[in-house]
C-alpha cells in the first residue's frame, strides 16, 4: 500500500488549519489523550536509531 506525499500533506495542512495541531485533532476529534497517541507512536511509527 502506498499513498503519495502531496496527499498527506493536503490532509495535515487542513488538520493544520482547522485544529492548530495533530495531536488537538487526534484529542477532539479522536477521542485520544496523551497516553493513548504515544501507545499509537511506539506502535505505528518508525524512530531512527539514535534520535
């Protein structure tokens, strides 16, 4: 699966703009406290190593 770059940019700009940030989007409109969205970082996202 793959999706390109322009298209989550689009959506994070508009997300940008209506909440003022990821994560105010993710609590208001996902329903996600602090807790919730790191459980969801460590799981779903890749870190580089040492950084």
């Amino acid at each position: 699966m793959q999706v390109q770059d322009s298209y989550l940019r689009s959506v994070q700009d508009e997300i940008m703009e209506d909440y003022g940030s990821l994560d105010a989007f993710f609590a208001r409109e996902m329903g996600l406290d602090e807790g919730a969205r790191l459980r969801l970082r460590e799981k779903y996202l890749e870190t580089k190593a040492g950084g």
